[in-house]
C-alpha cells in the first residue's frame, strides 16, 4: 500500500488540508473527496476538455493531474467560478443561446471560455468566431454542433467589449 501524502490546496478560495494517495488524479480528488462534481470525467486522457479546472489562473486537465502535485496552489473550478459570479453572462448566454444540451461538456467549455475571453479583454479585443473555435478546439461536445456555443462567447466578448470601451470614456 501506498501512503498517503497531506496536501494543502486553495480550491475556490478556501484552504484544503487532506491525506491522499500518490496516484489520486486532481479530477477524483475534487469530485470524491471535495464532492466539487462539476469537475466532470469524459475521456480520463485530456483529451475531452470535460474536467478543466483552472491551477493557479491557467485551465488544466484534471484528469492528467495528480492531487498531491497541486500541493500549496490554487484550484478554481466551475462551482467557485459560478459562485464568485466570474461565469453569470456566459451562463446566462449559455441560457438564451441555447448552448448547452445534455451539459456534460459545459462546465469544461465554460472555464476556458472564461479564460479565453479575459485574455481577449486583456488585449482589448473581440475574438473573432474562428479565434473562438480555436479556443475551443480541446473541449467535446457531442450534443450542440458548437454554433449555438460560439454565439453564446461571441455575444459575451461583444458585450464585455462595449462595456470597457463605455467605461474607458467616461
């Protein structure tokens, strides 16, 4: 038997202390012992896109990562990015796009949209439809077709946008 290691991780915020065994992957870690179920598993190659979560600011694939290597950093998944508000015009998009179907893929697609579009607003610019896509292009989704999902992030970054272009005259 493999012994257990303690870890101490930030996940959506609040300090984590546990015990776990060495070949405990980030993603089982977050839905079994945290009960953060968001976190999905698809693939459990890094392939899907299914369990992105974000390590310290850069989306990573839970499945490919251990628990005991996030050892004294910071997790933030879906939940406490819903939670902070960080993802409330994407999911309200999401929403009114109808994006989502069957929602296995979305919380993996809604993190990195997350990420993508405050890179995009970092830089001062609307990604264009392809940029999006490309953005996209390592999260599955068998349900949409991903139009309905590029128009939802399209909409948010134009939105988003605006809204600084307002805030930047006034």
């Amino acid at each position: 038997m493999i012994e257990p290691r303690p870890i101490a991780v930030t996940v959506n915020g609040a300090t984590v202390r546990r015990f776990v065994e060495p070949r405990v992957s980030l993603a089982d870690f977050l839905r079994g012992d945290l009960g953060l179920t968001g976190t999905h598993l698809g693939c459990e190659v890094g392939v899907c896109g299914a369990c992105i979560v974000n390590l310290d600011d850069r989306p990573v694939h839970a499945c490919l990562m251990l628990a005991v290597q996030v050892d004294g950093m910071r997790v933030d998944t879906v939940e406490g990015l819903s939670d902070s508000g960080a993802l409330a015009e994407l999911q309200a998009a999401f929403h009114a796009r109808n994006a989502l179907q069957c929602g296995f893929c979305t919380p993996g697609i809604l993190v990195v949209a997350q990420d993508f579009l405050e890179a995009c607003r970092a830089a001062g610019r609307v990604p264009s439809r392809e940029a999006i896509r490309d953005a996209l292009s390592g999260n599955y989704c068998r349900c949409t077709g991903y139009e309905a999902i590029v128009d939802a992030i399209e909409g948010v970054a134009r939105t988003r946008h605006g809204r600084d272009r307002r805030e930047d005259a006034a």
